[in-house]
C-alpha cells in the first residue's frame, strides 16, 4: 500500500501512456515558431474531444457559407511533446490543446481553452450562440457544466480504465460512478428534447458531443459496454442525430491521430482537403 511522503517530490516518470510528457512544471521545453498558414484562423490542435469541439464548429461556419471562418488547423501531437514549443506556450502558457491565433486584426488575438475559443468564435460570427439572454444563460450553464464534468470523464475514468499502466479497483470504480451519474443527467434533460438548450443547435451540444456524443457513440475508451452507454437512449438518439450533420462529420477528422487511418486528417488547410477521405 502506498503511503504518502511528507512532502511530495518529483524523482520518476509515473508510468502510462502520457508518462513522458507529463510534468510538474509549466513553461516551454525547446524553441520553435508555430507555422502561420494562409487564414486568419490559425488553430493548433489535436483532435481529441477537445479539440474536435473547435474544428466542428468552424465546419459548422463555413457550411453557414461565412469564408471569414476559414482556417488552417495544424496537428499539436501531445503524445510528442508538441505543446510545450516555445511558440505554443506563447499563445496558451498552460501547453494544452487547442490554441487559436485570430490575425484578423492589427495585433493577433490569441484564444485558449476549448470552452473561451467556442464562446469567442460563437460571439465573432454570431452563430450558435443564443441571442435571447434567458436562452444564452441556458447555453452558458451548459456549456461550462461540460467543462467542469468531462475531467472526471477524461482525466479520471478515462485515464484509469484505459491509460492507466495497473488497472485499480477504487478509482474505476469511483470515476466510472460518476460519469454514469453525468450521463443520468444528460439522459433526463434530454428527454423529449432534440438539443441541449432550447430547440437551438449551439456551441453547448458541440462541446457536449465531442465528450458524451462520442462516448454514446462508442468512440471514446473502448468503455461502451463496461458503462452500458446503449441504456441511455435518450442521450444516443440525441448524439446520433449531430452525428449526421456534415460538418460534424468533417470536424471530427480534423487533427485526428487515432482510429482508422482512412478517418484521420491530420491537418486542414483547404476544403479540397476532405476530398481525400470518404465521409
């Protein structure tokens, strides 16, 4: 049984799948500039649930046909330490995807956490966001309860039962509890209901799929049986109709390291790009 020391110190990698990359320190590791493409929208990224939530918003503009959210999407490779370039940790000092760079003004806006860079792009294009402000207020509850819960989906479920290099009862069991208790949640808001807020698609259900759409959806940790995510139907019916939409379709390949090669983009700089993968 492990007994903690009196004062914790950092002396070993912790073993898993991210043991190289993780660290008790902030800040940059080597120097190197990040590539500026042709749009004003410069996203580094990954795509994983969070980084998805981005790309498929962006698609989801440009299906609006607005060329202003264009963009090129460059691959951060966590798995290699990508975040942690001296150029990277400019635009977001805590080095985790994704980061946006706007250059459409005189000085470049740089953008950081999923959630700001949903509400930044949302607000800038006015699209997926509502405009009625007891509506926005329901968008926003949801949108930062998503922030706030997929970590113990992530970062605690996810991270024992998939990454974890020893397989423990008590944290599985602890983080399996309380993504199930999330999924409870959504299953019942989502009664009767076709999106998350009001009868409105926005940036709330994008940020929501990309974690629980996809896990519904089996895509996320192999754990669809283990959590008995088919029991949940509200919340599947739900994900497979934003599964359909086009752009969401596009966006989920986007950066995409993992799965089937013939599903992975891993960057976008046009959308002649998509026209080497059959969606």
């Amino acid at each position: 049984m492990y007994a903690p020391p009196k004062k914790w110190e950092w002396n070993k990698e912790n073993g898993g799948k991210f043991s190289k990359i993780n660290r008790p320190t902030s800040g940059s590791t080597f120097s190197e500039d990040l590539p500026i493409g042709k749009h004003k929208l410069q996203l580094y990224s990954q795509g994983t649930p969070n980084g998805v939530k981005i790309t498929i918003l962006l698609e989801e503009l440009l299906e609006l046909n607005i060329p202003e959210a264009d963009y090129d999407a460059w691959l951060i490779e966590i798995s290699k330490g990508d975040q942690f370039s001296s150029g990277f940790v400019q635009v977001n000092p805590n080095s985790k995807i994704p980061a946006l760079v706007d250059y459409s003004y005189d000085k470049p806006i740089y953008v950081f956490e999923s959630g700001s860079i949903l509400l930044y792009l949302a607000e800038k294009f006015n699209h997926f966001l509502p405009e009625n402000s007891k509506a926005k207020v329901e968008c926003m509850n949801w949108l930062f309860w998503q922030m706030s819960s997929a970590p113990y989906l992530g970062g605690g479920f996810g991270h024992f039962y998939s990454y974890a290099p020893e397989k423990l009862e008590y944290p599985i069991d602890r983080f399996a509890m309380e993504t199930k208790r999330q999924l409870d949640v959504l299953n019942k808001h989502l009664k009767n209901k076709d999106f998350i807020c009001t009868d409105q698609y926005t940036i709330s259900d994008i940020a929501i799929w990309s974690w629980y759409g996809q896990l519904t959806l089996g895509k996320l940790y192999s754990a669809a049986d283990f959590l008995d995510v088919s029991s949940y139907k509200n919340v599947v019916r739900w994900a497979e109709n934003i599964n359909l939409r086009p752009a969401v379709k596009r966006g989920k390949i986007v950066n995409k390291v993992s799965g089937n090669p013939d599903y992975q983009l891993r960057e976008r700089h046009s959308s002649d790009d998509f026209k080497k993968i059959k969606l």
